[in-house]
C-alpha cells in the first residue's frame, strides 16, 4: 500500500485518469479517508474542467512560454511573500498537470495565474479547510513533543517589567518538563527554573540553580490542566480555543510554510483574569501540510494594570525522549525553599473558595470588593501587613524553640505565612473556573458582608432552572430560577 505522501503524487495521473486500475483503486481507498488529498484532487478537478472550457482558446509557443514563465514565478514566491491570505492550493500539483495535457496547458495556466492573482473562489474556499478538532487529534497522535515560548509582562501591578523564554518537553508516558529563564530588562539579570510536572505522582518540583534552592507542590487534575494553559501547551490552548468564538483567518506563508490561521479575541479565553476590563488576541496558525501547531501570538491587555506579549513556536513533533529526563535530579547542597520544601496548592472548588472567603471576613471583617483575579490580587498583597497576620505569625513565633537556627526560624515563619494566605488563592481560582465554564457567576461582595447572613454573597448557574448560591454567613444551596427571582426582590 502506498504512504499519504506516495498518493499526493499520484493525484495528477488520477486526475487525468491515466492510473492503472490497481493504482486508482488505491488512491480511491486513500480518498475515502484523507481529506487532505479529496481536497487537493477536487482543485486539479477545477482546473482541468475550466481549462476544458478553454480548450478552443490557442497561442503561440512564445505566450506558452510567457504562461509558463509566470507560473513558475508564482511558485519560487511562495517561500519569500509575508503572510497574508492566499489560495489553498499546491502550485506543483497544478503544474504537473498542466504539463501533463498539453492540449490545456496554456489555458489551465492561464486559469493558475489568474486565480493567485485574484483568488478565485473555487480555489480559495474549496473544502472545509483544517478544523480544530483535527489539530487537535493529529496532537493526541504524537507521544512526545517540544516547543518554546517567549513572553513579555508589563504593567503597573508589577515592580519592573519581565521576559519569560520557556523551552517546554511534553510526554505521554513521563509527563512534562520546562526551562524557564526570568529575565529583568532593566538590570539584565536572568534566573533560571527547571519545573517538572509529574501526573501519576500528582506533583511539580521547581529547582531554582542560581538560589540553591528545590519547591515541591502538590497538584490536582484542575491546576494541572491551569498549569498546562499557562505555559502555552498546545492541547490546552486549542481546547480553551474550542469553547470560545473564534474565526478562521484562511491561509498563509510563514517562515516559507504554508500555514493556516485561527484567531480569538473572546474575552471568555482569559476573562477571569481581570474582568471586564480584559482584552486578548490569540492566533494560532497550523501547519497545512501535518495539521499540527506552527506558531501561535498572544496580547493580552488590561487596563494599565497587565500587559502581555507572547509568541510559541518551535514545534518538534514525536522528539524521541527517556524517561531518565523528566527524572528531577537536586544537588545535595540545595535547600528547600520552605520548610521540608513541600506545598499544597490551594483548592479551586466550592470548599476551597469559602475557606479563602472566610479567612478574608477573618483578616478584614468583609469579603473582596472583586473576584477577578488581578484585583483580588491587589487585595490580597495589601494585607502583608495586616494584623491578624502579624499577630498569627507573633503567636508561631512564641511556640518554637530557641534551639532552631535562624535560618530555620526564617523559613518556618515565611510557610506559616503562606499556609495562612494560602485559602484566599483559592476564591479567585474558583472564581476563574466559572467564567471559563461560562456559569456566569455573579459576585456581590462590595454589598454584602458576613453579617448579611440571608443575603446571596455569590451565586453561578447550573443549569437553565437551577443556580447555586453562597449566602453572607458562607452557606451554601441549590435554588431554582423561580426562587432566585423571589431572592432578587
């Protein structure tokens, strides 16, 4: 049996119906499977038919020539022209079949030239192009890949500006592996992270060289899905894609690929991240020849409060790995950043979010004015110096030993802190996790406080008839549209 490629080949004999009939039925049975090819064929079938109607057309050898000419130019093109919509169409097939009759070869070239001129419909808009669920299935056919990415952070909410560049390893079998350079633009200084997500252990371990330090966090099946979309993993993104509007950009050339593009400015990709003040761009271009991920640019603005800027590209498909690699190895001399180096990642569910939402009443005596995820973290940043905290951490202090080095005090200290910090992630997680999975969640914590115990603090949708709700005194319970109604008034 012939490969995908071998058939592509015979395309133009079939077309022309000059196969044997071994060879047709093979490229017949290849067709009933391959888009790919039914749409390469039904183009050559176009040109052959309007060349056909041209056939009483006739010209010298020099026009041929000139034709020919052309043609040929169009093609050398292709690998220098800067992106832009174009025809989807193999230019080398279209010649070989030109040549192939000569009876039609002035008037298919003709017909050739005229259509990557002024993009005729039959050859633009033939077929149903690359979906998103197919990319997606050709990536869950690959056991192992590898892709880079580099990002730009701006914005007032950070003390200087920062650039990410992340070479990234995903297996099946092993899990995932990225290298992480932080750079500060201002001073030059990079550090580097080495993070290792591990699956079946439901565990990442971050090893920072530069600081001699390790991190170990644990992790469930939602923050290692977050995880993933952060670092631009193409299944996620492509997934997150898939849930939001988004419009197909046809096709294009980049780095001498063709490619075909597929954009987003839903503000549903990323709309728990700061509200409605949140604008994105995300384009993702396919590769037209594997249907796989070429490249993909994302902006994300909000406000003067967060900007990023970032591209993923360098897609190596099928890398041969070992499972040695994604084996974390951490030098004996270095120390774990807190405690025994162990963190347990906050919850992002119901439970998780009213245990932040409480120990926020607990701290401030009221709940967040927002949910979305920037200013909620103002919030949380604002109450480094809160008492409650200072008086927790005073009170640890009191019961540990003098006997502990000091460095060991320091370290216990800073875990005790973030154990206590820790719940209040969890609200704006979950928060984020209802926008994503369009509960529409609607959050009323400027008007309701942990005295208004009959008041709804916060409620999302479950279905068309049902919504659930957390009151001021952090219950929580199932109500129908028609008891939400009698909630309202």
């Amino acid at each position: 049996m012939n490969t995908h490629e071998q058939i592509k080949e015979l395309l133009t004999d079939f077309a022309l119906q000059e196969l044997s009939e071994q060879q047709a039925s093979e490229v017949k049975q290849h067709l009933a499977d391959c888009r790919q090819c039914r749409s390469e064929l039904k183009k050559l079938q176009a040109v052959l038919e309007c060349a056909e109607s041209m056939s009483e057309l006739s010209a010298g050898q020099q026009v041929y020539e000139s034709a020919k000419e052309s043609l040929l130019e169009a093609v050398a093109d292709e690998a220098t022209k800067q992106p832009s919509p174009r025809p989807t169409i193999r230019l080398d097939l279209i010649w070989r079949t030109i040549m192939k009759n000569r009876t039609t070869k002035l008037a298919a070239a003709a017909v050739i030239i005229i259509a990557i001129l002024a993009g005729l419909p039959f050859l633009t808009n033939e077929g149903p192009g690359i979906a998103l669920a197919d990319v997606l299935d050709k990536i869950n056919q690959t056991h192992a890949y590898m892709y880079k990415m580099s990002m730009k952070i701006t914005g007032n909410m950070l003390p200087s500006a920062q650039e990410h560049t992340i070479t990234a390893i995903v297996s099946d079998d092993h899990g995932m592996k990225w290298y992480m350079d932080t750079t500060d633009p201002n001073t030059g200084e990079t550090m580097t992270q080495e993070v290792y997500l591990l699956p079946q252990q439901k565990i990442a371990i971050t090893i920072m060289p530069q600081k001699k330090q390790y991190m170990k966090m644990t992790i469930d099946d939602d923050m290692l899905a977050r995880m993933k979309q952060q670092n631009n993993d193409p299944r996620a993104v492509i997934m997150q894609i898939m849930k939001c509007k988004y419009t197909e950009l046809g096709r294009a050339v980049i780095d001498g690929v063709e490619v075909q593009g597929f954009r987003t400015t839903d503000p549903a990709f990323l709309s728990a991240l700061s509200g409605d003040t949140t604008s994105i761009e995300l384009t993702l271009w396919v590769d037209a020849e594997n249907w796989l991920p070429f490249r993909s640019e994302m902006e994300i603005k909000s406000g003067e409060k967060m900007q990023i800027s970032g591209a993923t590209y360098d897609y190596r498909w099928n890398v041969p790995v070992q499972e040695s690699e994604f084996v974390p190895v951490i030098p004996e001399d270095f120390k774990p950043f807190l405690g025994d180096g162990i963190m347990k990642m906050p919850g992002m569910n119901e439970e998780g979010a009213i245990e932040g939402l409480s120990r926020f009443a607990e701290m401030t005596g009221r709940y967040p004015k927002t949910l979305n995820m920037l200013e909620l973290a103002q919030e949380i940043a604002a109450l480094k110096d809160n008492q409650y905290l200072k008086d927790q951490l005073e009170k640890f202090k009191d019961q540990m030993s003098d006997q502990i080095p000091k460095d060991e005090r320091f370290n216990a200290l800073m875990k005790k802190s973030m154990e206590i910090m820790q719940p209040l992630q969890s609200i704006g997680y979950f928060y984020m996790i209802l926008v994503a999975d369009k509960k529409e969640p609607v959050y009323y914590g400027e008007s309701v406080g942990p005295d208004d115990a009959d008041m709804v603090l916060l409620k999302w949708k479950v279905s068309d008839d049902q919504y659930r709700v957390i009151f001021g005194d952090l219950t929580a319970e199932d109500v129908t549209a028609d008891q939400w109604n009698e909630l309202e008034r």
